[in-house]
C-alpha cells in the first residue's frame, strides 16, 4: 500500500474480504495509527487510505511473515504428501 487507496480499490484488491470486514479492519487500523483516512470532497463521499509511518514500518515485517507462511505451508504440504505415498 503505497499509495492512497479507495476503499473500491481495496474491496476489489482484496476480493475474499467481506466489505464489512474490511471497513471493520481499516477502522481499527486507523485506530491504532497504521493508516490515515482522507476524505476528498465532493458528492459522493470519497475516502481514501494510505500508510503512516508506523504502518510502513511494520511491513518488512508483515512481508518476512507471510514468506515464512508460505514456507511452513510448502513443508508441511511436502510431508504430508509424503506420509500419505
């Protein structure tokens, strides 16, 4: 998340998210100061997202996470692939 986001464009983005949970997820975000909300002015309401400071530190982090995930998932596919020949 580079740069500023739509909510449209994040729903679309992210399309196994309900639009609930994903208002849920940017509301608490912004909460805690991850993300900041710009609404643009004009009809209809625009908002659009994008990452403070301390969100864009958190993503190496969150990226090392998910590679990790997919490493862990890959062994554990391997083995019980194995087990199961």
């Amino acid at each position: 998340m580079h740069a500023p986001y739509s909510f449209g464009t994040l729903r679309d983005r992210l399309p196994l998210i309900s639009p609930k949970v994903l208002s849920d997820r940017l509301h608490t975000l912004r909460e805690r100061g991850l993300i900041a909300q710009e609404r643009l002015p004009g009809f209809p309401a625009r908002t659009r997202y994008t990452l403070t400071p301390a969100g864009r530190a958190l993503r190496p982090l969150l990226i090392e996470l998910y590679r990790t995930g997919e490493r862990l998932s890959h062994l554990s596919t391997s083995r019980r692939d194995a087990r199961d020949r």
